[in-house]
C-alpha cells in the first residue's frame, strides 16, 4: 500500500500533516508533523480495527493535554535533576517542568514534543522522514542541533524508527519515542505481561532522580527476565530506567496479552530502556475515552535519566563533528 500525506488540523495557527503508512497484513499508523508523534497504530480484527496505542483525535489536543502520548520528546528525554547539568567549563540550567523542581523530556511545551517539524513520505520504503531544526539556546540547550526521525513500516508488523542528530556545539542529548501500548485496545494493562532482557536497573528516588548506582533486578520486584504478570510484578510506582543486555541492535522488551493473544517486542540500539506503567494518566481520550492510571505502557528505549550529572553513566554529551544515533524497532505478532 502507498504511503500518504494528508492535513491534519492545525495547531498555533500552523498546519499539521499526517503520513499514513500501511502494509500488507493490514497494520496501519499514522505519524503527525507536530511532535514527530504517533498518533495512532492499529490492527485489523474482524471487521473492526483495535489501536494498540494511546492517541487524541485532533492534533490540536497533544498542545495540551499532558501525557507526551506518542511523541518524539527531546532534546534530553527523561529527568535532569533541578534542570542544572555542568557541561564542559559551564553550567547548563534548563526549565524545571516537572513540579518546578526537575527537568522532564527536553521541557515539556519547550521540546521537541512541541515543536513542528517537516515531514516528507518515501513510497519506495514506505517510511515517513521527518526534520526538525532546534536553533541554539532552544529550551535553554546550547548549540543548533539538526535533527532527522523515520518512521518506517514493513509487512512483517515491524515498525522501525531511526533518530539521527548533529549540532555545532556539545549538548545533552537523548531523543526517545514516547508511545503508551494497550494491546488488548482499551482497559487496563494490568494483565498484560512483561519480559525485560535486563539484569540491572538504575536506582532512583522518589522523585525520580537517579542515585548514581546501577542495582541487580535478581531478587527485587524488578526482576521481569522471565516474563510475568504486571498485576503479579514490579513495584507499585513502576517509572524506572532498566539497563539493557549486550550491544547494538538487540532485544529490549516483551509486552504480551494473553487475552487477545497480541505481542510486541521492542528492539533498540541504546543502553537503556524507561518503563512506566503510566500511573499518572489521567487525560481524555481517542473517541470519547479516558485513558486513567495504567491504561497503557511505555517502553521508551534510551540514554539514562540524569547523565549529564553522572560521568559514571553512559555518555550523553553530543559534540560537533560527532552524529547521535538511536535505532528502535516494534515487531508485533499475534499468536491467535
């Protein structure tokens, strides 16, 4: 099937487009130029379609509802506590959106969550190309950072998006994909069940805030290498970066429903992945809905939270000359 773009709506004032991917067995998504955000990813079932991930109807409402559903969030994902961050011979201070205390996925309405980009479609690969130009001091990140995002679909069920960055000055980056999954398409996720390949997490406070040590999951409620329940497993508050195994492309998660028999597995080039059972959502939905607490699952696979104030983490300081790569793939099956 062709790829197409289409508008969208707008949002403040300005137009917003929408690419469309499909495939052979019938998956669909659709990818919007404000936020480089995945709207909505649905399958057939019977005569119907089921959206396996959370989304608003219009455009205008990822302005502002909160949630970051589906969003590209940047340019640092996660939390950088108090907004402050030495870089180099100086020190970054960047707003503190979260409770006025820390700094969350790039600032909120200041990020690229909030941003619009270009998007252009590639029948050839049947992908969507987006661009985003971040100019220096943008959300307070120094330098002029280029950003480009692919979100591209074959006829296996994989969605694959590829995250490319360069800016002309050091800067904090971490660029992740912010989808809630609900397989079953409505409800809570509580029986949806989770694999992790992950032997450590990172500890953190309860404000989110990393200690700076990386903790077995052995013996813990954070141990999901074998796959379990989440109304079974996990902490109560599960909102924690997990650090994944091996390197390279690999994979990272496995999020099943045994009710619906549906599965995605997420595949990731980066070192770690945030999983949050979305305990703070409490929005309007797609179609009349509410999405409440635990109504979906994030997956977002990444740097770890706060690195530019821990050296002892995995670097996260993109410099001139040097190019940001982040690789995911969604490969969902159905084992009905």
């Amino acid at each position: 099937m062709p790829v197409t773009l289409e508008n969208a709506g707008t949002v403040q004032g300005l137009q917003v487009q929408r690419a469309l991917l499909t495939n052979d067995r019938g998956l669909e998504l659709g990818v919007l130029s404000f936020g480089g955000t995945l709207q909505y990813l649905s399958v057939p079932q019977g005569s119907e379609r089921v959206q396996l991930a959370l989304g608003f109807d219009a455009p205008s409402d990822y302005a502002i509802r909160e949630g970051s559903l589906g969003a590209t969030v940047g340019r640092f994902a996660n939390r950088i506590a108090h907004g402050r961050c030495r870089l180099d011979d100086r020190e970054l201070d960047l707003p503190r959106n979260e409770g006025g205390r820390h700094h969350l996925h790039g600032g909120g309405v200041l990020g690229f969550s909030h941003k619009h980009w270009t998007i252009e479609i590639d029948s050839a690969a049947n992908a969507a190309h987006l661009r985003l130009l971040s100019p220096d001091g943008d959300a307070g990140y120094p330098g002029t950072c280029r950003i480009g995002c692919t979100y591209s679909l074959d006829d296996a069920d994989v969605v694959r998006i590829d995250i490319e960055a360069t800016c002309d000055a050091p800067t904090p980056i971490n660029i992740a994909n912010h989808a809630y999954w609900n397989l079953a398409g409505e409800g809570a996720i509580n029986h949806h069940e989770l694999k992790l390949w992950s032997d450590r997490y990172v500890e953190v406070d309860a404000e989110g805030i990393p200690s700076g040590r990386i903790l077995p999951v052995s013996g813990t409620a954070f141990d999901f290498q074998t796959i379990r329940p989440l109304d079974h497993a996990g902490p109560p508050n599960l909102d924690h970066c997990f650090v994944v195994s091996g390197e390279g492309l690999r994979p990272v998660a496995l999020l099943r429903d045994p009710a619906s028999k549906r599965s995605l597995e997420v595949w990731a080039d980066q070192p770690g992945v945030q999983v949050y059972a979305g305990l703070m959502l409490d929005v309007p939905g797609r179609g009349g809905s509410h999405y409440g607490a635990r109504s979906g699952f994030c997956l977002e696979t990444e740097r770890f939270p706060d690195a530019p104030n821990h050296p002892e983490f995995p670097d996260a300081i993109l410099r001139p000359g040097e190019i940001y790569r982040h690789r995911m793939e969604w490969r969902f099956s159905y084992s009905g």
